[in-house]
C-alpha cells in the first residue's frame, strides 16, 4: 500500500505512505494542515516519526537494536568504542587505517585548554557534574568558534567531532576530582578511551594506578550499549536545537541537559535508590522481597520495580542481556559482596516468574544492572548521568550531522490553543 485515505467532514484527501528499510510505515501528514486546516495532536510525539534517519533501528517487540545496520549484540562483544562511534557518525565500519587516523585524532585531543581548566575553581565544589559537563561542552563552542561556521559539510567538522569525543571525558572525569578536592589527572596518550578515562578518573598523583581489563571491558561495554538509541528525548532535543543551525557544541551541550532529567538519563540511580529502601527495610530475605513485590504490583502503593519494563521494548532489552554478563564479570573480578546486588538478583528471579510481570511483558532493562555495576567500579552515584552523556555522543553527533546534511527545516511544532479567547484590556484600577 503506497496510499492511506483520510476523510474529514466531506473530504477525502490521500496520505502518502512512507516506508522504511525495515518495513516500518508512516503516513506522510505534512501537507495535511494546507489541505485541511487540521494539525494533528501527539503529545510526547509518540506516535510520530520527527524524521527519516539512517543512524539506529530499534524494534521494541523484538528487542532489535542496530547500529547503522549491525545488531548490539555483536557490536558489544567484538568492537571498542570508538570503532562503533566510527560506526555511527560515520555510517560504516572503520578500516583499520581509519580506525588508527580516528583515534589517534580523538587522543590527541584530549587535553583541554587551560583556561577552561581553570573553569572548575569558578564551580562551587559540589556542583552537579551533568551541570559542570553541559556548561563545559557548551563553553566549546567559545574555544573553537570556527564551529560556528561549520556545517555538516565541512572539512573542519572531523576535527570538532574529535574534540567532542575526546574533551568530553577528560571534562567529565575532571568534574569528579574536582568534587572530591583532587587534583586533575592529565590524559595518557599510551591508553585507549575507556582505560584513560578510568585513570583520570581514579589514579593519584601519589601512587601507581593498575587499570583492570575487566573494568576497561565492562566500560567499554556500557559505552556503546548507551551510544545511540534513535529519537529519545536528549537526541531529539539535540536535533531541535541543531534545527536552528546552533553549533554542534550547543547542540549537544542542550542534549545533555535533557538527559539530565530523572525521566530520562536517572533511571539507574532510581533502580539503586529503591535498592537501598529495601535493604533499609530488612534486605534481601524471603518475606521482605515478597513484601516489596507485592507493592510494586499494588497501583495503591505509588511504588514500581525500577529498571523494569521500558516504554520501546516490549520484550527483553537486548543491552540488558549483555550488560548482566559483563557485570557479572566485574562482580565476580573485584569479588562485589554487595547486599544491594543480592537484593537485585532476588527481585529479578521472583519478577521473571511472576505472571504481573510476565503477562505485561516486563522485563529488566538497561539501567537495572548499570548502576550496580558503576557502584562496583566505584563511580559515583552522580556519574552515572555523565557516563550515559559519554556513550551517548556518537549517537548525539550522528544525529546532528544527518539532521545538517539533510537541511532539516528549523522544528516549530504547532499547537492546540486551549485558553481564554480574545477580549479586552481591563485597565488596573478596575481590577
Ligand atoms: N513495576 C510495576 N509495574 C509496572 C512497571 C514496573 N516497573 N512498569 C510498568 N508496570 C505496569 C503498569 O502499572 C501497567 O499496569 P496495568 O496495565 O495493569 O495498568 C503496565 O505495567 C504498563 O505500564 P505503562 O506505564 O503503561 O508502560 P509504559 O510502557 O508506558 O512504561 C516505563 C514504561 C515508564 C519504563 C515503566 O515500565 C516504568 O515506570 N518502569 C520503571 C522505571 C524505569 O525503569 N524507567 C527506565 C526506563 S529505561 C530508560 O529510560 C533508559
């Protein structure tokens, strides 16, 4: 069917279908209000596709996810982070000689101006680092202003996606010692991404760091199991303000804004906040999970099983699947006795034998295991959102890129005006 049929009162108007490369459909609606008059009304725009993209195919009933065409799953176990941040700003699978070129400019990028160093001393000690982050990236765009001549054409745009990748985690590593009082650790050009972000992360000036594979593995993981996944509320929000022509830093920077929200980037936080509850209220014993379960299937109770069930999935998150063996590794390596762990596991095996959860297709979901495993690396609780923004890059870059080349229109939604109608102004005194 290339044709959909749409009567409004007497009129009959055609609806161009669009199809997809996986078969998805889309009616075309954007001659809809020049024919008619009618908008049409999607809050949260869940049912609309905002555009045509090549980056990332998810199949929530499934659990598909794919890279530009290659399945999450194979990406995760063979391929490192950049070569997949290759992937997707890109759109093919890096050679080695321009995986080499890639990261080589992507590590020597990594220091940051000294100016902007001195940025974390104006940052009171306590500051968020999603805040310190954001701020920073955007305070890019100051440091390098050719970006703002730059478009997704541009010969320079590789260098400012470079310095993107690779700034961003020294920032982000930085916004951590600076909240503890350490002093900067400077980025090691002998390391890949992942391990030089753990050492600027975790090494001292006083003492020898040993960066543990299992730990660069597991990083590594978590990094592109985050690294894109289509239109969520940061991408979109990255695409809406690039739509204006803002600067690949603005862009991005409003990105991470978005994903600071509870709703979006806290969820891991939320799933180690509730863990705590429960090992407040009495652990991980029999009769205590069986309470909490209880209350997660209680509407009444206000309380649901974090790190479950997920608004696109409707079946078992694939990046869950690979992140609960990879965090096993690390539990088992660094030997976790973690009660909130036990905690965890319990509250998975009754949920998965539970026809509440079974029958509603709920399922653990990326973020249920990623806050234990940060926990168990040591990373902070107000990292996490950070070390989402750090795999979520590519995809926020890839996004930008497509939406520039392909001269997306600047987004202006329409609305449905629902107060008063027009009268006339009362002057003060008679108010
Ligand atoms: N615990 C208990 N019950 C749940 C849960 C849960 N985690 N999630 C959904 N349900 C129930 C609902 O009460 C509803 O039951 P009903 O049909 O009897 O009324 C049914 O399952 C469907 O729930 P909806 O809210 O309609 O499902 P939706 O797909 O809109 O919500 C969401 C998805 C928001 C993720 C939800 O599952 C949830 O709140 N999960 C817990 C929070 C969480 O983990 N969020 C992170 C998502 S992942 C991410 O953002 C990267």
């Amino acid at each position: 069917m290339s044709k959909a049929e749409l009567k409004i009162n007497d009129q009959t108007i055609e609806l161009p279908v669009v199809v997809g490369s996986e078969n998805e459909h889309a009616l075309d609606i954007s001659k809809l209000r020049g024919q008619t008059g009618y908008v049409t009304l999607d809050y949260g725009l869940k049912n609309t596709a905002v555009t045509r993209s090549s980056i990332t195919y998810l199949e929530g009933e499934n659990g598909i996810l794919q890279y530009r065409g290659y399945p999450i799953e194979q990406l995760a176990e063979k391929a490192s982070f950049l070569e997949v941040a290759y992937l997707i700003i890109y759109g093919e699978l890096p050679d080695k000689n321009k995986l080499d070129e890639f990261t080589t400019g992507v590590t020597n990028h990594t220091l940051i101006h000294e100016n902007m160093k001195k940025f974390y001393e104006g940052f009171p000690q306590h500051a968020h680092p999603m805040g310190v982050l954001a701020s920073m990236v955007c305070a890019l765009s100051a440091f390098y202003p050719d970006i703002l001549e730059t478009d997704g054409e541009d010969e320079s745009l590789n260098l400012h996606v470079q310095r993107l990748i690779a700034k961003s985690a020294t920032i982000a590593a930085w916004a951590y010692k600076n909240s503890v009082g350490h002093p900067a650790m400077y980025p090691q050009n002998r390391l890949d991404y992942s391990a030089n972000f753990l050492y600027m992360m975790f090494a001292k000036p006083t003492e020898e760091y040993e960066i543990s594979d299992t730990m660069v593995d597991a990083l590594n993981k978590l990094l592109i199991l985050h690294a894109d996944h289509e239109q969520n509320c940061s991408t979109s929000t990255v695409r809406v303000v690039g739509s204006s022509r803002a600067s690949l830093y603005t862009s991005v920077s409003a990105g991470i804004m978005a994903l600071w929200g509870p709703l979006h980037g806290g969820a891991n936080q939320a799933v180690l906040e509730m863990l705590q509850r429960i090992y407040d209220d009495g652990g991980a014993s029999k009769q205590n999970i069986d309470k909490w379960i209880g209350r997660f299937k209680d509407k009444n109770s206000g309380q649901r099983l974090m790190g479950f069930g997920h608004r696109v999935y409707r079946n078992y998150d694939p990046r869950a699947t690979i992140l609960k063996k990879s965090a096993d590794a690390v539990f088992d390596e660094l030997k976790v006795n973690d009660p909130l762990l036990d905690i965890a596991r319990e509250l998975e095996h009754h949920a998965l034998n539970d026809s509440y959860f079974v029958d509603r297709k709920l399922y653990p979901n990326v973020d249920y295991y990623s806050g234990l495993l940060y926990r168990a690396m040591e990373i902070p609780t107000d990292m996490f959102t950070v070390m989402f923004a750090l795999g979520r890059m590519p995809g926020w870059i890839a996004n930008w890129i497509e939406m520039t080349r392909e001269g997306q229109p600047i987004t202006r939604p329409r609305q449905i005006y629902t107060g008063e109608t027009r009268r006339d102004y009362i002057p003060l005194e008679k108010r």
